[in-house]
C-alpha cells in the first residue's frame, strides 16, 4: 500500500481507503464536495460510502500541501501539483483571472488523484523497432488520451537509458512533471542511469535549454502539438539529435490532417509512428509505421 496516498485522506477515511488502496488497478482517485469518493480502476469503478464534506477537501489540501497552502499556490494555480510517490493531483474550483490569465485558484472543490503506477518493461517489444544497433529512430507515440503514450514513454526512457555502452544519453522536457513525476526536483519514476530531467518547463524552452546545456543524444518529450513545439523538434533534428515523442491522434489519416504535426511527416523528420491500443479488457498493444505511414509491425 501506498502510505504517501493514504496520508492525503481525510482521517475519517483512511480504514476504508487502506483496503482499495492495496488494489494495483485503481488508476484515478477523483474527490468532488456533496459526492463519495469515486475509485476509477481498469475495469470498473468504486464508491466509497461517505460523502465528502467542505471540510474533508480543506483537510486534503492542507496534508498535500505539509499545512503550507501559499507554499504551492503557484502549482495549484497551474491546476496540478506532484507529489511524493509520483502522484499527480489536479485540480478544479473558482478561479480568479488577471487581465485574462488564471492569477490563482480558490475554492477548491474537486481533485482529481492520478495514481503512479510505473509498468516496467510494458514497451519491451517495441524498442527493438525503434533502436537497433545502438541507432534510435525519431520516434512518435500515438493514441487517444487513457490510453498509455506517457506510460510506453517512460519505459522507453527507461530502456533506452541504459547502463551498458549502447545506453543513450536522453534529456526528458517534463512540462507537467508526468514522465519523471519530480518531487522537490527528484524523479520519482524509473528513468534509467543516463537521463536528465527538465522539469516544469514549456516544452520548447525547455527543449532548446536540453539541447544547449545538457548534449543529448535523445530528447523525450510528452504531448508534442503545438506549432511553437514543432519548430523546436525540427530544429533538434538538424542539429544530429534525436526525438521522441508522444502525440494526442486517433489514426494515420488523423496525423497527416494535424496541422503542425503534419509538417513533421511531410518532411520525414519521424522514422517510426507508434499507435497504441487499448481493449475492454484494459490489455495494451501497439502497430508500427514507418516514416511513410505504412505499416511495418
């Protein structure tokens, strides 16, 4: 069981919670005032019988928080912060807004728990499509949100990352601190000997920063999409460093369709596309393509 979750319960809770908590497929712990506890597992979900009072979500936030609220006012105000274990919480609630922009959350009234669940070695039998002979491919993880891009991602990292002399150097750009799951600038998560981390940090700054400062050889990076953050990726490239990267798309033709991304597959910049599946019955299974969409694996 994980003591770091059990600590965040309200009091009232925590001998109900010590028995789901021993379950390894619960995967999100969402908490809503005027609502129970809901459980959100591979399967199915469960609901705890209490219902969850103002007072419970201030006990909450004050044991996330060590009773320094205003110490993480700026994480909460991004929505999310990490905490020990690797557990990300999310946030929701009224905010406040300055000249547009979110100057900080109150009334915090629903969280959403995203538990850490490292699955090493779940991207064992992909690395021998992207990486032979000590080469990596630029690479890109494909699929709909849930269903594991970040999780094959890290496993990726992990392997890749190795001890042995075909390990590779990798920088990680953890815009959201999901990848590597730092707490207090520590990784959390198994990345392997040769990674360095980038932590809470946009993701081309934080990509052109890796590329500056830490030479790697491959550069990992989550949720790629944006414009600003394929421009970075093209640079990378011309400069002899390698990719990998995640993507939010449902098919080949969804990919070629992404405005941004496109460019990057017009220009045969990635050398593997990766689509991942997931079936009813939460089982996990990917289909190669190469750099012209065709199907390899």
């Amino acid at each position: 069981m994980d003591k770091g979750l059990l600590q965040i319960m309200p009091i009232k809770m925590r001998e109900q919670m010590k028995v789901y908590l021993e379950n390894p497929k619960i995967e999100e712990i969402r908490v809503r005032i005027g609502q129970p506890i809901e459980l959100r597992c591979t399967q199915s979900n469960i609901w705890l019988k209490e219902i969850v009072e103002q007072k419970d979500m201030e006990e909450m936030l004050t044991f996330i928080s060590k009773y320094s609220v205003y110490a993480y006012e700026e994480e909460i105000r991004q929505g999310f912060l990490t905490i020990e274990g690797g557990h990300r919480i999310g946030f929701a609630g009224q905010v406040r807004l300055d000249n547009g922009k979110i100057s900080h959350m109150v009334n915090i009234r629903f969280m959403n728990i995203r538990v850490a669940r490292e699955k090493k070695g779940c991207a064992a039998e992909l690395i021998k499509w992207i990486y032979k002979d000590g080469e990596f491919y630029n690479t890109l993880l494909i699929s709909p949100p849930g269903v594991g891009k970040t999780t094959y991602l890290r496993d990726c990292i992990r392997q890749l990352s190795g001890k042995d002399a075909l390990g590779k150097k990798i920088c990680v750009i953890d815009e959201r601190s999901e990848i590597a799951a730092c707490h207090l600038g520590i990784p959390q998560n198994d990345l392997g000997y040769r990674t360095d981390v980038v932590d809470g940090c946009p993701k081309r700054e934080g990509m052109l920063l890796a590329l500056r400062s830490m030479s790697p050889e491959i550069i990992a990076v989550d949720e790629l999409g944006g414009r600003e953050d394929v421009q970075a990726v093209c640079e990378i490239a011309l400069s002899g460093c390698q990719i990998l990267g995640t993507l939010h798309a449902k098919n080949v033709e969804d990919v070629k369709q992404k405005t941004s991304i496109g460019e990057c597959y017009r220009q045969r910049l990635f050398k593997r596309y990766v689509f991942l599946q997931k079936d009813g019955r939460g089982e996990r299974s990917f289909a190669v393509y190469d750099q012209e969409l065709r199907k390899i694996c």
